[in-house]
C-alpha cells in the first residue's frame, strides 16, 4: 500500500517536472521572439523552480496526513494494512498457480487426444 502512495507521489513530482520543462520551453520561445529578455526568462524559470522546491515538503506533508488518515479511517494500521493485502497476494498466488496447473493439465490431454486421433 505504502509503494502506491509512493508512485502517486512521484508521479506529482513528474507531473511538476514536466510542467518546469514546458514553462522552460514558452520562455525560451518568449525570448527568441524578443517578448522577453534571456535574463527575465530565467529569473521566471529560477522563481518557479525555487517556489516548487520550497512547497515541495509542505505537499509531501499534506499528502502523507491524506494517507494517515484514510489508513486510520479504515480502522488499519501500515502493519495491518500490509499483513491484509500480503496474505491477500499470496492466496491469488497460489489460485493463478493451481490455475496455470491446469490450464498445463488441459493443454496435455489436449494434445494426447490430438495425437490419439491422429493414429
């Protein structure tokens, strides 16, 4: 539970990456077509860079009391949580395992009658 808050988490911070590159794309055309000068353009990119850094912690923090408090709202703790969903895993573990057994099962008898027709 806990890699998927990650991957939610740094999927923001790609999200806010690429949102930096896009800015650093508009005002590099800005200042190829002369709207704005190199030095502006990059006090522009600094200040959003700057300001992204700073609100960073405070969005890891806010995210990270969402996630407390939904994993307390549904009555579990992380080690509950996790201990839930590995015991979860592992009985669909062993259902796609006895799955692939017989799908292996029906693929061999298959063939048998296969060549049982043929001679």
């Amino acid at each position: 539970m806990e890699n998927i808050f990650k991957k939610v988490l740094f999927t923001g911070v790609g999200l806010v990456t690429s949102a930096t590159e896009r800015l650093q794309r508009t005002v590099d055309e800005l200042v190829e077509r002369g709207k704005m000068s190199e030095d502006e353009g990059k006090k522009v990119v600094e200040d959003v860079v700057k300001n992204t850094e700073a609100a960073k912690g405070e969005y890891e923090n806010w995210f990270r009391k969402i996630v407390e408090s939904t994993v307390e709202k549904m009555g579990l703790s992380k080690n509950e949580a996790n201990t839930k969903f590995e015991k979860r895993l592992k009985r669909l573990e062993v259902k796609v395992g006895l799955l692939a057994k017989e799908v292996e099962a029906q693929k061999k008898r298959a063939k048998s009658t296969d060549e049982q027709k043929k001679k």
